[in-house]
C-alpha cells in the first residue's frame, strides 16, 4: 500500500518551508566558516554598487575574468534595494558592524534556500507525484549536505534560476496547446524558462550542462514544433550569457577575457573530482548514497530525467581541473528527489495490512529526516567564525587609524597579503572608503620587485598559506625572499589563534578554512 500524503494537503508545503527557513536561516554567522570566495562575490558586488562596474580590473585580482557577471549584479541590486549598509551604520571598530555587513548576504542565501525548497517540491509533484514533492523538499531542508547553500558562493544564487527554468519547462512540457490561448501560455513559459536558464549560466558557465535536460522536458512531446519552440526557447539561452566576452569585447579587454575563460578550463589542482567527492561523502554520506541508488534505481525504471540533470554536469567537473564541495550544490536538488523515489517506491513494496505498511513506510522515511536534522542541528549550532571576524574587525580598525595618521604626510597605505586575505579588503575599501591598496601574494603578475617608497606605510597579513610558501621558498625563489625581508623588517602588531578550526571535525569542515589557525599582523610605518 502507498504512503499517502494527501490528506494533509495544507501541511504537505509548509513542513518542508518552516524546516528549511530554521536550518538555513538559524546562526547564518556562525555556521559554515566564512569562506575566502565569499568576500571575492563581495567585493565585486560593491564594486558595482558603487558604480564601478560589473567587471574588476585584472590589476586588482589576478583572475578577475573567472565567472560572468549577474552574481554580482544580483547582489548589488538586491542591496540597492534594501539601502545596503548605509541602512545598518556600519561603524569603524565595531565588532558588530562587521557581522552585521556580513549577515545580510548570508541571511539572503538562505532565503534563497527556502525558495530551492519550494520550487524542488513543485518539480517533483509536477514531475512525479505529491508524495515525491514531499519527501524530497523534507530532505533538501534537513539533510547536511544542504548547509552548502548557506555560504554566499554564485552556485547559491543559481540555483534558484535553473530550478525555475525547469520548473517552467515542466509547466510548458504539460500543456496541450488546442486552442490559440493555451498556445500563448505555452510560448510564454518556454520563454521564462529559457531567460531564467539564461541568467543561471550569466551566473556560472558550466550550468550550459543543464540544456539538454531542460530542452528534453520541453520538446520531448512536441516534436513537431521543434523549430518554434527551440528558438523561443534557445534565444534567451544563448544571448543572456553573451553579454559577458560582449561587454569585454566593447570594453577593448578581449583578450583578458579569452585568457581568462582558458586559465578557468585548463586550471589544474588536486582538486579534483574524486577529491570533491570523498569531501561530500564525509559532509553527508546518506543523502549522497540514498541519491545515488535512487538514481540507479530511476535509470532502472528507464526515467531518464535525472540522467539529463546529473551525468552531463559530472561529466563537465570530471574534466575540470579544480572542483570543491560547493561545486555540488546543483546536483543537491537531483540527489533529494531520486532518494524520495527510492524511498517512496520502497514503502510501496512493503507486503502488509494497510496500517502496518503506513507506518513501517513513515518509520523508515522518519528515520532519515530524523537523522538529518540532528546532524544538520548539530553543526549549524556551532560558531566557526568568532576568530576570523575578529581579524576582520581589528584590520578596519586599523586601517582607518593608520589612514587617519598619513593622511597630512602624503603617505600611502598598502595591505600585502595572500588571495585569502584579498577577501577581507572589500569592507575597508567599499563600505568606509579607506583609502588603502592591495599587493596580492598569489599573484604570478607581482614579482615583489618594486622597492618599498619611503612615504609607503605597510601592513602584511600573514596567513598560514602564505607563512608556509615564505618557508618553503628560502633561498630559492626571489619573490618569496623580498616578501620574507618586508615580514622580517616589519614589527607584529596582532596574532589571532583560531581554536574553534580544530575543535570540530564532526562531518568534516576541512573545506572551510576561514583563514587557517594562526594569523599574524606585521606593520611598516
């Protein structure tokens, strides 16, 4: 006998919405580590929230043309909107401001994650069944490998695009259009869905992989139409994405752009797909095996739908040279609904009295919400990121004054550190306006070579990436050699010792570092 949700119609969307807004929006700060490309997405959204454009200089960051440009549009329009920060009056030294700058994007990224619930829900009922929808929006909501969401990274903020084009398609895909009207509704879907998968890959390129899923579900039973229906469609895919080596193109930085594109396919690290895997196992091994033999069990059943989502998007990381846990964010979804199947389908199998089969097929999905929300409870009660605000904090405060004391000496003020540190630049710089420029360590382009001015005032920041290449490269490489004489002539300031990094290895947050365990300030004034 089937588990049957229906009779709960109006608890059937608000469990799976009121569990997701507690465990994405519950401690947004604290839990998970702040993440260094989180303060990149920053900087390049107040970079365009202060008229500056969407694209930085490759001057600035030395892979600048990494991703297109409506993650930071996004942002910067969303802030626009709330009046972003002037509303929260940010103060220089305030601890609270500083977490406060960073609460607002990050409690946005869960509100994000709420609407994934939903429109994951409405996928899987239009596409499968209620009692599908049901269990795959609970385990998107209580599941750890959800937490990933919470981080302000591009692929939280696509998400939603994509899930909305698809959805879109599937609305398209069900329409019988007989009549001139239900033909109109039918264009004017297919046209959403492909603005919406438009701006999805204007946000992250590789989300390309998602077409050949999306155009299945839209012209599997229209064959005829093929032509009409694929230009309506493909049009908006294919120009929304163009506006970004459009933009270069005008803006005479082609070539930046080109090699740019190329440094993102050819990037090669020991990142790759099999590391990231062995990451998402230890976040969350049930959800990843449960997904996985659902979606076996689905190529089984000949249902080739999550075939389309997941194998291409593999495919694509597997040839990639760099790819990290939160690469997987948009396979979440795709995991969450193959396991409801699976677990659904598993029930119905169940030979019992009706009552017996009920309960026995509640009790095994009840398990796995159970188990799902402890863990998830578990970790985002922690609070990972009291050492690295602090940094933060005490590098604004710093800043200003050494700011404040050069100005009447013609003195400049320059921050030398690594990539990492690179993301604690965009507060003191956009949000107080410090006057105070950016020596990237990371960057290949800046040997070190120009000699520090008399009236230039230093502050290095030295994480423990960058003290383990100073070590590394005594007495051999020339650009570590005039970075260790600028940390042996400077006086330390400040050392921050994160004890919280290696209190917790429940589930593994190896991936989020923070700014590692010791960081030491060095000053040059």
């Amino acid at each position: 006998m089937k588990i049957d949700f229906s009779h709960y119609t109006s608890l059937i969307i608000i469990i799976p919405l009121v569990l997701s807004a507690f465990t994405h929006l519950w401690n947004p700060l604290g839990f998970p580590t702040l993440h260094v490309d989180e303060g990149h997405y920053m900087r390049r959204a107040m970079q365009v929230l202060k008229g500056l454009g969407p694209q930085e200089p490759t001057s600035e960051y030395a892979n600048a043309y990494d991703h297109p440009y409506f993650g930071q549009l996004f942002l910067a329009a969303t802030f626009k909107i709330i009046g972003y920060p002037d509303s929260l009056s940010p103060k220089v030294g305030d601890m609270h401001s500083v977490e406060l700058l960073y609460l607002v994007p990050r409690v946005l990224m869960g509100l994000l994650a709420v609407l994934d619930t939903f429109l994951i829900y409405k996928i899987a009922d239009r596409r499968y069944n209620q009692n599908v929808a049901f269990i795959a929006a609970i385990l998107f909501a209580v599941m750890p490998l959800s937490w990933m969401t919470r981080g302000i990274f591009l692929d939280s903020i696509l998400l939603p695009l994509f899930l909305l084009s698809l959805l879109f398609a599937i609305y398209a895909d069900g329409i019988n259009d007989i009549d001139l009207a239900k033909r109109n509704k039918k264009k004017s879907l297919v046209i959403l869905s492909g603005i919406f998968l438009g701006l999805a890959i204007f946000t992250k390129a590789p989300v390309f992989t998602m077409i050949p899923l999306i155009a299945f579900m839209i012209l599997k039973n229209n064959y005829k139409k093929f032509k009409g229906l694929t230009m309506l469609w493909f049009t908006p895919v294919i120009l929304i994405p163009l506006i970004w080596p459009a933009y270069a193109m005008l803006t005479g930085h082609f070539d930046e752009w080109l090699t740019g594109v190329l440094y993102q396919i050819e990037r090669e690290s020991d990142k790759t797909l099999y590391h990231s895997l062995t990451l998402i196992f230890k976040i969350d091994p049930v959800l990843l095996t449960l997904g996985t033999a659902g979606f076996v069990y689905t190529l089984i059943k000949r249902d080739y739908f999550l075939l389309l989502w997941i194998i291409p998007y593999l495919l694509f990381l597997y040839h990639s040279g760099w790819v990290t846990h939160f690469h997987w964010i948009l396979l979440i979804p795709a995991l969450c609904i193959a396991a409801a199947i699976l677990l659904q389908d598993s029930s119905n199998r169940i030979r019992s009295r009706k009552k017996v089969t009920q309960i026995l097929g509640l009790g095994m999905i009840s398990a796995f919400v159970i188990f799902g929300l402890v863990t998830t409870i578990t970790l985002i009660t922690l609070n990972l990121n009291s050492s690295y605000l602090e940094i933060y904090g005490f590098t604004v405060q710093e800043l200003q004054h050494r700011s404040e004391a050069i100005k009447e000496n013609n003195e400049t003020l320059t921050v030398i550190g690594g990539q990492r540190i690179k993301a604690l630049m965009w507060i003191p710089q956009y949000v107080f306006n410090i006057n105070v420029s950016f020596r990237d360590t990371d960057n290949p382009k800046d040997n070190f070579t120009m000699p520090v001015e008399k009236n230039e005032k230093l502050v290095l920041i030295v994480d423990p990436s960058l003290r383990s290449k100073l070590l590394q490269y005594v007495g051999g490489d020339e650009k570590y050699e005039r970075i260790g004489k600028i940390y042996h002539d400077s006086d330390t300031i400040a050392t921050f010792i994160n004890k919280e990094s290696e209190r917790y290895d429940f589930l593994n947050t190896e991936e989020n570092h923070g700014l590692g365990h010791f960081v030491e300030v060095k000053a040059k004034y």
